[in-house]
C-alpha cells in the first residue's frame, strides 16, 4: 500500500509537472507563433516596400534610359553640326585666301595703274609746260589792247609799230 501511495503521488506529480509541461510548451508555441506572425508580418510590409522600392527604380531607370537616348540624340546633332561648321570654316578660310590673294593682285594693279598714271601725268605736265613754253615764244610781246586791236583790226596793225 505504501507503495501504492508513493506510487500513486509520484504519478500525480509527474502528472502535475506534465501538465505544465504541456501548459508551458503551449505558452511557448503560443508566443512561437505570435512571433512567427509578426516575423511574418514584418517580412511582408519589408517585401511590399521593397517592390515600391524596385517600381520606383523601374520608373527611375526608364526615365534614365529615356535621358540618355535624348541626350545621344542630342550629341550626335551637336556632332552633326559640329561638322557642318567645320565644313563651312573651311570654305571660309578658303575663301578668305581668295579673297586675299585677289585683294593683293588688285591692289598690285591699282599700284600698277596709280604709278602708269603718274608718270602719265608727269609726262603730260612736262609737255604741257613745253607747249605753254612754245606759245610764249611765239606770241609778240605786245600789250592786250594791241593783241585786241591786231585781232579785230588788221588793217590797222602798221599804225601801232
């Protein structure tokens, strides 16, 4: 009997401590559980904020790329143009030569013409001044009013000599 009795509180107080055992695992994967639902929880609002995340990075690089074919457009009418002015300074500095070798032939011809007159004129002033020579030595030396006299009365002339 005594067995028994000890038997029997042995087994109460196995069953007693399994008891709470199974109330204190219950607690534990209780609160397990809560902590997975949170985990979970947080898991998913990290997870939705890592798709807007990745959404606006999509947004961002589409924006980007739309840039950067923009800004190659861009370049590549700045590198067109940068040609066409090339193109056309050197036509201008073409012309320029041109236009300066024309200008110096010119002006070489101008001189040319300037110095032909000069001589022109310095030969017709020395022959100017030879005739102007002539005619006074072929005029009489006589007074205006006897030139006058002689012009329009010829016959006269003796009566002044």
């Amino acid at each position: 009997q005594q067995f028994s009795i000890i038997s029997f509180l042995f087994i109460y107080r196995w069953k007693e401590k399994l008891i709470e055992e199974k109330s204190r695992n219950r607690d534990i994967i209780s609160r397990m559980e809560r902590e997975k639902q949170l985990e979970i929880e947080s898991a998913a609002l990290k997870y939705q904020m890592l798709e807007k995340d990745c959404a606006g990075l999509r947004k961002e690089k589409d924006k980007m790329q739309n840039d950067m074919l923009h800004l190659q457009l861009n370049l590549e009418s700045a590198q067109d143009q940068l040609i066409e002015a090339n193109a056309m300074c050197e036509t201008l500095e073409e012309t320029r030569i041109k236009i300066e070798r024309d200008f110096k032939r010119f002006r070489e011809e101008a001189q040319q013409d300037i110095d032909s007159s000069s001589e022109l004129v310095e030969e017709l002033s020395r022959q100017t001044d030879e005739l102007r020579r002539q005619k006074n030595e072929a005029l009489p030396r006589t007074s205006v009013t006897e030139q006058v006299n002689i012009k329009f009365f010829p016959t006269k002339r003796s009566n002044f000599y």
